[in-house]
C-alpha cells in the first residue's frame, strides 16, 4: 500500500439484525485500526440502521453510507428514500449502480445517472458500482461495457462535484457466493482504463476500488498494486473481526 491513502468499505446488504448492526458499529468505534497506515473506512449498512449506525460512529473516521438513493428530491414515491434524508442521518456517501440492483430492480444507466447526481447535490460522495457479466467478459467487451457505465453515470455531474465520485469495479462474475475473485491481470487493465476515463472528465485524482470475493487470501496481493486505490467487500467483512482484519491486511 505504500504510503498511500487506500479505501476499504464494506456493504452489509440486506443482512444484520438491529443489536448485530449496533454491536458491528461498537467494534468499529473501538477498533479503528489507524495506526494501520493511512486508511480510509467505511461500512454501508441497510436503511433501518443507518441513524444507529451513524449515529455510533459519528466524531470516528469511519464513514456511514446508504446502499441507494431515490432519483426523486422529494413526494408520493412510495418506498424511495431520498438522499436529503439519507444526508440527514449523517451519511456521507451513497451507493449507487451495485449489479444486484441493475439485476433485481432493472435500473438503467441514466437511472444511475440520477441517482449519482440526486446523491451530490446533498454533498455526500458516491459509491458508483460498475461491472461486467461472464458474458461480457468472454466476448472482449469488458473495458468498452465498464467505461461505457462510468461516463454514462457522469451524465448529470457538476465539475464542481466530480471529484466526490469514487468507482467500485464490481465484475458481476467475482461477487457473492459461489464465484471467484478477479485476478490481478483481470483487475489492473479495467482500472486503467477507467482511471483514463475519468481524468479526461476531470477527474484530478481518481479513486478506483475492486469488489469482489476479497478475503484475507488475497487482500494483500490486491492493495500492493498501484492501480487498486481501495477495496469493497461483501461477505468476507460482515463480522467486525473480518472488517479489521482485511484492514490490518491491507
Ligand atoms: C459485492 O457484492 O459488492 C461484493 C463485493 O461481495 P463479495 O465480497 O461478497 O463478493
């Protein structure tokens, strides 16, 4: 790692009882590992935990974010939250564009787009979650699909606001259970491409982190490569031992 700042943030997704999501943020508060170098953390928990959770980590350095924002500011949208409410809680960043909800909730890429924008204009930074399928992948077209969703998710963004972007490369064939971590010569050629991306829309200093299938077998590999600013976990960080653990492996 070197050196430099390197991001690690977990989702929680949909799991987590109240006491469970309290007993994770406890752990957190209590053991933020910043004597590991300069880390920047944060966990994403479920809407109901967001207040909790923030809440229990506000004043640490740990950041709370929310899996999803409406594209809507505000009215009859049943179901939505808004990222005025989001922001409200104290969050400070959103996840937007994660495969399981362009899969389970059919978004588009300028659903994204709004989403991403709704989400800075309450001057939290954005998760943005890109990836390919198997399929894509196997026809040659992941570079063109990944920075394809990138500049489209860009669509409604200020200057002013670019720079609170942060990019997870997500492919969808290395997340969750059963499949198998990207490689680092899968990893380094789509970061590149991306980070050329979004230099070119301005970007000053990219922040581009892989997700999935990290675990403490190949957490180290992953944070020595300068084209990895940072690493989003799912399963491997659901305990608080697993969390800082990856963090004091990395
Ligand atoms: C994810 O789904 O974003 C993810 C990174 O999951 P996992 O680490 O469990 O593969």
């Amino acid at each position: 790692m070197s050196g430099r700042e390197f991001w690690i943030g977990t989702s929680w997704k949909m799991t987590k009882s109240v006491a469970e999501a309290e007993r994770f943020a406890a752990a957190l508060a209590a053991g933020w590992p910043g004597h590991h170098g300069p880390l920047r953390l944060f966990v994403i928990p479920p809407y109901p935990h967001l207040n909790r959770v923030a809440g229990a980590l506000r004043g640490s350095p740990v950041l709370v974010g929310a899996q999803d924002t409406s594209p809507w500011p505000d009215g009859a949208h049943t179901g939505d939250v808004s990222a005025a409410m989001i922001a409200e809680t104290g969050a400070a960043l959103v996840e937007i564009g994660h495969a399981e909800r362009r899969r389970d909730h059919h978004e588009t890429d300028d659903l994204v787009a709004a989403k991403v924008a709704a989400a800075l204009e309450h001057g939290m930074r954005v998760v943005l979650c890109v990836g390919e399928s198997q399929v894509i992948r196997d026809e040659g077209r992941a570079l063109e699909h990944v920075t394809g969703q990138v500049r489209a998710a860009f669509a409604l963004v200020r200057p002013e606001e670019r720079d609170r972007v942060l990019v997870a490369y997500e492919p969808v064939w290395a997340i969750g259970e059963g499949s198998r971590a990207a490689t680092l010569p899968e990893v380094e050629p789509v970061h590149a491409a991306v980070r050329a991306v979004l230099k070119d829309l301005g970007q000053a200093d990219p922040v581009i982190l892989y997700g999935g299938s990290v675990n403490p077998g190949n957490v180290d590999e992953l944070a020595r490569s300068a084209e990895v600013d940072g690493l989003f976990v799912g399963r491997a960080a659901w305990d608080p031992d697993g969390f800082l653990g990856l963090c004091a492996a990395a």
